[in-house]
C-alpha cells in the first residue's frame, strides 16, 4: 500500500529481504539433512554471519528512522495541532478530529459538523486525524492509506494519511480490542468524486 | 574442535533405562511426591491436557471465523474463548510443558541426580492448577493482555477471580524459575562454569528471565484487583491514573514471557541433536554467548510492545528499535549452531527414522520461519503501516509458540516416552501426526501472515465479506481442525502405546546406520 509519504516499495522491500534470509536458512537446512556431502563449517563463518546480520539491522534502522522522521516532520510545524491552525497554509489539506468510543468513531471537521461513520475528503489530500479517547485503548487503521495507530485514554494522537488518488468508500476500523463490540467498530473514509455534480456521503 | 570433555558437557549421553515409571504411579505419587519424574510426568500431562482444553477453544472460534458473520458464537462467549485460548495455551501448556521436560532432564543431564527445591516445583504446580479453575469459573473476555481500563469494565462480578489468576501464574512461574536457577546453579558449582551442559545455561537463563519478570507480574494482578474494588486507581485515566503505567508495568514482565517456553525449547534442542546425532554440538561457546544476549536483551526491548508515543520516542524509541533488531543475532547463533551441527557430520539412520528428531528439524524450520518476519515488526515505520495489531502479530507469535515451542515439547515427550513408560510409541501414528502439525501449523502461520498483510484486525469475531480476508480465513480453520486431528492422534498413540506398545530395553535411541568410526562417540548406555 502507499503511505502517506508516498511510498509504495518499502514495505516489500523488507518482505523480501525476509524471505531471502528465510530462504538461506531453509536452503541450508535442507542442504545440511540431504545433501550427501558433508561440510565441517570454520568457527569464522559464524563471525562473517553476525556481520552480515549487523549490515541487516543497520539497514532496517537506517530505512524505518528515515521514514519515521520524515513522516513526523509535517506533525512538527508550527502551529498544526493548534485551535485554529488554517489547513491549506501549509502542510496539511484538511483536519480531521477523530473521537474513538465504545464502538465507534466520530469525525469532527473544521466546521465543527460531526460524522459518525464517515470522514469525508478530497481525492489525494493530505488529511491530519487528530485522534483522541475518553473510555479505553483504540486503534484507528485505515488500509488503503497504510495507517496504523494506538492511542490511549486522555492523550491525544496524531497522524496523516494522502488520501486515496481514486473516488470511493475506504474502511476504517479499530484495531486494538476495546470490548464487546470491537468487531463492528468501524467508518468509512469517503474519498469524493470531484467531477460528480452532488455527492452523497458514504453510509455504512 | 572437540575437546575431551565435550560429549559430558554436551548431554550426549542417554541416562535413563526405560522403565514403566508411569505404570507403577499411585495416586499419592502423583498427586504429592517430589521425585522429578513424578513432577515432570504430572507437569507434562496436565500441559497436554491444557493443550486439548485451550486447542478445543481454538477450534470453536476457529470454526466461527470460517465464515463472515456470526454463526455459532456471539461476541461475548468468542471472546471469553480467546482469552482463555490465550491464557491455557501460554500459561498452562506450554511454559508449564517445556519446563517439566526440563525438570525430567536436568537432574541426570547435569549430574544433580535429583530435583533440588522439589517442594517449589510441586508448589507452583498446584498453584498453576488453581489459576485454571480460576479462570474457568470467572471465564474473562479481556485477552490475555488486559489491557485496562477496558479489562476494569468487562466481565461480570467474578471477573476480580482473572486478576487473582494472574498473581497465582506470577507466584507459580517465580518458584518455578526458582528452581531452574537452583538446578543451573548448584550444577555449575560442581562440574564449573567452562563444563556446564548446555541445559545448564538454559536453565540458568530460564530462572533469571522468571525470577526478574515475574515479581511485577504479580504487582499487576494485585493492582488489578485493587483498582477493580476502587481502592487505587492506579490504571484507571477516568480517575486519575495512567494507560502507560500499565504498559511498562506489564511488558516488563510480556517481553521475557515470550521467552520463558524459548529458552527451555533451546536448551532441549542443544541436549538432543547430539544425542541423535552422536556428535557434540558445533559450538559451545556460541550457545553460551546466545544464551546470555538474549537473556539481557529480553528485559529492556519491551517497549516495542507498544506504538510509539509520547512516551517512548525519540532516542528511546530509537534505541529500542536498533536492540529490537539486534535480537535477530543470538537467535540466528542458536539456529546456526544447530545447521551447522547437522551439517558437520553424517546424519545416522537412527535419527532420520526417530519421531523426536523429525520434531526438531521442523522446530528449526519454524524458528526461522516465524524469526525473520521480526525484521519487520521491529521497524517502527512498518510497524505503524500494517504490523501493529493486524494478524502479522499472532502469525509471528503463532510461528514460534506452536511451530518452535510446541513442535520441541513434543519432540520432549516423545524422546521420553520409552523411559517413562518403558515402551515404544506407534511410529506409524508419530509420523501421521508429525505430518498433520507440520503441514497444519505451516499453512495456518502462512495464512495469517497474508491476514496480516491485507490488514485483517485482531480480536474480531466478524469480519468484513471480502476476498482477501475470508478465503485465507476458511483455509485457517482448516489448518486448525489438521492440527486438532494431529493432536487426537498423538493422544491416541501415547494412550494406546503406553499398554501395547513395543517394550524397550537399554538405550532406544540407540545410534545406527550412516555415522562415522572416526566422529566423537557417544559414552554408551549404562
């Protein structure tokens, strides 16, 4: 999936290295029950392995930091997460107030209007959730945007998405188990057809 | 490369004559004796039938998540089901199993001829016994995590009886660690650091890791229960207390749990690769080196537990990440020793044929299989795109528990069954129910992993009608009910086999066909 900073590969990149790594050690397994010849492996082998996994872990420190960071930069300026913040001055599209509660999600935009199902933006906007709780732990995931966020009571949490280029119904849906209903604790992201004349909001 | 010593300190050597011990059981020698083969027998049944109990919950929700929509279970009974899945399968079956074989093992493979602080290993065992009744009769459906103040706010008048399990687990793992640290401990003393079996290390690690996580553990039951009576709100936001304190609270003593059935599942592989291959471990002092990073750095990487938040971030957060992925390097030494074990030598035909080593090699696949993916979920970026809370956390936790952990308890308990039951399993139904878990448990990790992918939520008992979601859905119930099946079988067998099975005499694990003259002999059997 695309994430908000636009990247589509970096996820994959990391599943393949995965499965490179899984694929060295299941090749060396099955070379070590079946093949017929035997090898006494020098103890220095070991030692140019763990190199390698440390080339490994700098890479993944290095790619997921830079991404990180850049991902938090826009959240950093001035003036974002403020009252009155005028979304369209700088780097953020829209702001969305996103109320998570036993079961269910509120959206309140700029104007104070407050949805219960759906958050409703413009085809690839860069969208800023400002998501807050009052009862218990929620998560707020959006797939299509590559989302994924953990908040807890009394602290507020902010993340962006870029909303999807495509008009449509996009899922949102809780992921933390937050009791009974958790399961049907879900919206709709509603991403409008900018060339359709009235635009009907996304029920659920 | 194998020096004099090296076949004593590896465990190669059998110890035991088979002997039907399990037949001549009484019911006050099952119940209260403190001989370690009594204990462990008990520990390992109870763990089997904890197995049956948690993997019938499985297969009930399992069953209910086939299709989209509610069928056979409402939101309520679902989740009560999965906590105690949760609960029976992490807390009753498999600690409790792989430190019972290493209770079985530990007096003759480190030469203390018996168990020392029995009394605390019989302790914990009935104190373990009574968190199940407990939570049983309370039937929570908070998830194993509880994460308050939702865990405060659900279930019903009984619910305080789940807090008061969970301090009963904490005081049952603590003397159990005991144990294991005495046992490592006093064999150290005798036969010296440089000379220890491998088992010893595990057992040293295994006692730090519970005697360390645990204490808090039981703090976070009593304070459960107190904020659940209003007497401190210490976890409760809506009356001042914090979500976090929890959390750091709880992971403290999450992370090493993850680790508690690991070390032990480690320390068997290294006592029976070298008794079925005939060849001492590859490495010593690698494993050793393993043993102890890992032991140090599963008490500090706990905050990856939780996203990023104030709390944790910056450097924290960032150092957290780097020693998240540095545990990539003493479990790649672990796996790596062990390949290269395998490798080093011919394997004898003895061990291609042993139910036990099938076992094995299938663990390792799966610790592989189910290690690397933490690559992915240790990188905070992916962590927040489509890791935390998807299905990409149980594939992985799945991928070890069941695939490493449980695979190596069976690989236990049917390395032992000839010596406490002085008979020979059926080979025939061992390797139908190898084959079963193996192709179960793949296609079941696999599955949940492409879930996780396709951002399929956890803890949900429906689920969206679409595509991605509910075709890998119904082959995972499949899997379960293969696993399931697999479990019958070997339920059968050990049942069957322990008044039919063929009588074994001297070492049944004999070594035979393909080994070298010139590799290290093992010591024969006594």
């Amino acid at each position: 999936m695309e994430n908000a900073l636009g990247q589509v590969g970096y996820q994959s990149t990391m599943i393949i290295i995965v499965f490179v790594v899984l694929g060295l050690g299941i090749a060396a397994l099955f070379a070590a029950l079946f093949l017929p010849t035997r090898w006494r492996l020098p103890y220095s082998m070991e030692f140019l392995f763990v190199g390698l996994l440390l080339v490994m872990v700098w890479y993944g420190d290095l790619r997921s930091t830079e991404i990180f960071e850049a991902y938090q930069a826009p959240l950093n300026e001035e003036g974002v997460l403020e009252v009155g913040y005028e979304p369209g001055d700088g780097e953020f599209d829209r702001v969305i107030r996103v109320l998570a509660f036993q079961w269910g999600f509120a959206f309140i935009n700029e104007e104070d209007e407050i949805s219960r199902n759906a958050a409703i933006v413009e085809p690839g906007e860069r969208v800023l959730f400002g998501l807050f709780a009052n009862d218990v732990i929620h998560g707020f995931n959006i797939p299509a945007a590559g989302i994924t966020a953990e908040f807890e009571p009394g602290a507020e949490r902010n993340v962006w998405i870029r909303a999807p280029e495509e008009p449509g119904r996009y899922l949102i849906q809780c992921l933390n188990y937050c009791g009974v209903g958790h399961s049907q604790m879900k919206a709709w992201l509603v991403v409008l057809d900018p060339n359709a004349e009235d635009n009907e909001e996304g029920g659920a | 490369m194998a020096s004099a010593h090296d076949a004593e300190r590896m465990g190669a050597t059998p110890h035991w004559e088979p002997e039907d011990i399990i037949g001549k059981m009484t019911l006050s020698t099952l119940l209260f004796s403190n001989d370690y083969r009594h204990i462990a027998i008990k520990g390992m049944l109870t763990s089997v039938v904890m197995l049956g109990l948690g993997g019938l919950m499985a297969v009930l929700f399992r069953t209910e998540l086939a299709y989209p929509g509610i069928q056979i279970l409402d939101a309520r009974p679902y989740m009560s089901l999965m906590t105690l899945h949760g609960m029976f399968m992490v807390f009753g079956f498999i600690i409790p199993f792989v430190v019972s074989i290493m209770y079985y093992m530990m007096p003759k493979i480190l030469g203390t001829e018996q168990l020392l602080w029995a009394r605390g290993a019989q302790w914990s065992y009935w104190l373990l016994i009574l968190a199940a009744v407990l939570l049983i009769i309370s039937r929570p459906d908070f998830t194993w995590t509880f994460y308050p103040p939702m865990s405060l706010r659900v279930g019903g008048s009984l619910v305080w009886m789940g807090y008061i399990a969970v301090l009963l687990v904490a005081i049952s793992e603590f003397l159990a660690g005991a144990v294991l640290l005495k046992n490592g401990m006093a064999a150290a003393k005798r036969i010296g650091y440089s000379k220890l079996p491998l088992m010893g290390w595990g057992a040293i690690s295994e006692g730090i890791l519970l005697i360390g996580s645990t204490p808090i553990l039981g703090l976070v039951g009593i304070v459960m229960y107190t904020d659940w009576l209003e007497v401190t709100a210490l976890f409760d936001p809506s009356r001042g207390g914090d979500v976090m304190t929890f959390m750091f609270m709880f992971w403290f003593y999450g992370h090493p749990a993850v680790y508690l059935p690991l070390m032990p599942a480690v320390a068997i592989v290294y006592t029976l690769l070298p008794r079925f291959l005939g060849r001492p471990i590859w490495s010593y002092w690698s494993a050793v080196s393993a043993f102890a990073i890992l032991t140090v750095l599963a008490f500090i990487v706990y905050p990856h537990h939780f996203q990023p938040a104030e709390n944790v971030s910056g450097p924290l957060q960032r150092a957290v990440q780097i020693l998240t992925l540095a545990i990539f390097i003493p479990s790649t030494l672990h796996v790596f020793n062990w390949i290269a074990t395998l490798w080093s030598d011919k394997i004898p035909d003895s061990a291609r044929r042993a139910v036990p080593f099938k076992f094995i090699i299938a663990s390792i696949f799966f610790l592989m299989y189910g290690g690397v993916t933490a690559y992915v979920n240790a990188q905070i970026a992916t962590d927040s795109d489509f890791v935390h809370n998807t299905y990409f956390v149980p594939a992985h936790f799945h991928a070890m528990f069941v695939g490493f952990m449980a695979n190596m308890a069976m690989a236990g308990i049917y390395y032992l069954y000839p010596y406490f039951t002085g008979r020979m399993y059926n080979q025939g139904l061992g390797n139908t129910h190898f084959w079963f878990w193996q192709i179960g448990i793949f296609t079941k990790v696999t599955m949940m992993y492409l879930l996780g992918f396709n951002y399929f939520p956890r803890w949900v008992v429906d689920y969206l009608d679409l595509p991605q979601w509910s075709i890998p859905q119904l082959i995972l119930t499949g899997a379960a009910y293969l696993i399931g099946l697999g479990f019958i079988l070997f339920v059968y067998n050990i049942m069957r086999s322990a008044n039919r099975g063929v009588t074994v005499s001297g070492d049944p694990w004999e070594i035979k066909g393909g080994h070298d003259a010139g590799a290290t002999k093992p010591v024969p059997a006594e």
